[in-house]
C-alpha cells in the first residue's frame, strides 16, 4: 500500500493541492474532468517558487456561489464523473466542513453564507476528487505534517484544524497561508498528523501558492 505525506509548510490552499496533484501527474485527469462537469478550463503552469520547481493552477474562474448552488454542482459532478464513495464522502464533507465552521465562529443564517461561497470553491474540492483518486490516494494511508499558517489566519481555517486536533503552528508572514478550503481537504483526505519519514526513494509533487514570500511558497506531497 502507498503511502502519502503532505507537507504544508508553507500552509495549504484548494489551488496548491490541485497544484501537488498534478505535479504528481492526475493534471491532465484533472483538467478533463473539470471541463467535463463544470464547463471550466483550468490549466497548471511549471514555475520556479525560489528555487523550488513546482506546479500552479491558472483558472480565470471568479463567480459568487449561494452554499446551496455549491452543494448542486458537487452533486451533478458526482455524477456526470461517477465518483466511487469515496469521493462522494471526501468531496461532501470537505465543504461541509468548512460551512460547519463558519457557522460556528460567526453563526451565519442561509443568507449570510449565500455571501461566502465561490466557483473556485467547487474546482478545487472536485479538483482534489478527482487528482486523489487517480494518484490512488483513497486507498492509500495519508498523513500531513503540522500545518503553517500565517500571523494573519483565516478564522475559519483555525477552527478547522483545531476541531479535528490536526496540530499547526505559525509563521512571521502578513499573510493567512492556511485557507478554510485547503485546512478542511487536509482534515479530510488525511489520517492525522504525523512525522515524515526520512526515505531516500519517494515521488513529489510541488503545488504552488499564487503568493511570493522569502520563502518557497509550495505545499509539497510524497509518495512512498
């Protein structure tokens, strides 16, 4: 059985994960399938994250989506795609998990969460669908290692990652880093939080941040 680690030292968003994911090859899966069931075109650009080779999601996507219209265009996906249950479940409770979460910091009604949702939302929880299943993930042991998020942090994210005990720590960075979107994929498709084994044979894959740091801003993801 493979195993997969995720590294977020540099936080986790829905875009880097897609990102690592096609960097590890299921772009191309992920590209056609989006397409197909979202009428969306996406494409990932190879760039250079401070010496870092890493992949990053170019979408020109940026449309306000009620939770309940969320909601009908994963289920729809669902379908036209066949998800197994397993992507059925991860992609659900990925987004509700992240409503779940802003309920309970800011007890939103229907109509103040019909503000908080985007298209790009339903890419990357889909996207991640998709990419996890064809790199064999849902078969598979996931572990991540502590997740960074920035002095800036998104409420929700916190939240998130708190609920579900996965351990995070911060960074000196005017930035959140950690979106509710990547915190809950993680909490999602991983097992916990673990230490990375030190190996000398495993496959990378690099998703980029749309950000620029002192740093490199890549989320990365092993395959042993």
């Amino acid at each position: 059985m493979a195993q997969f680690f995720f590294i977020p030292e540099m936080g986790c968003s829905g875009d880097m994960v897609l990102g690592a994911l096609a960097d590890l090859g299921a772009g191309e899966e992920i590209r056609g399938s989006i397409r197909l069931a979202l009428g969306v075109d996406v494409s990932f650009k190879e760039v250079n994250k401070h010496g870092v080779r890493a992949k990053i999601l170019e979408t020109d996507v940026d449309e306000k989506c009620s939770p309940q219209k969320i909601v009908e265009m994963i289920r729809s996906s669902a379908d036209i795609l066949g998800f197994d249950d397993e992507q059925c479940d991860f992609a659900w409770n990925t987004f509700e998990t992240i409503i779940g979460a802003e309920r309970r910091i800011h007890g939103f009604d229907e109509v103040h969460l019909s503000e908080i949702g985007n298209m790009d939302t339903v890419v990357d929880i889909v996207g991640s669908a998709i990419g996890l299943a064809a790199l064999g993930a849902f078969e598979s042991d996931v572990i991540t290692a502590p997740l960074a998020v920035g002095n800036k942090p998104a409420p929700a994210a916190i939240e998130i990652l708190k609920s579900r005990k996965f351990s995070f720590y911060t960074k000196d960075i005017e930035h959140e880093l950690c979106t509710p979107t990547g915190a809950s994929i993680m909490v999602n498709i991983a097992d916990g939080v673990g230490k990375i084994p030190v190996v000398d044979v495993y496959r990378e894959g690099c998703g980029g941040g749309k950000r620029d740091f002192q740093f490199p801003n890549v989320l990365r993801l092993r395959i042993l």
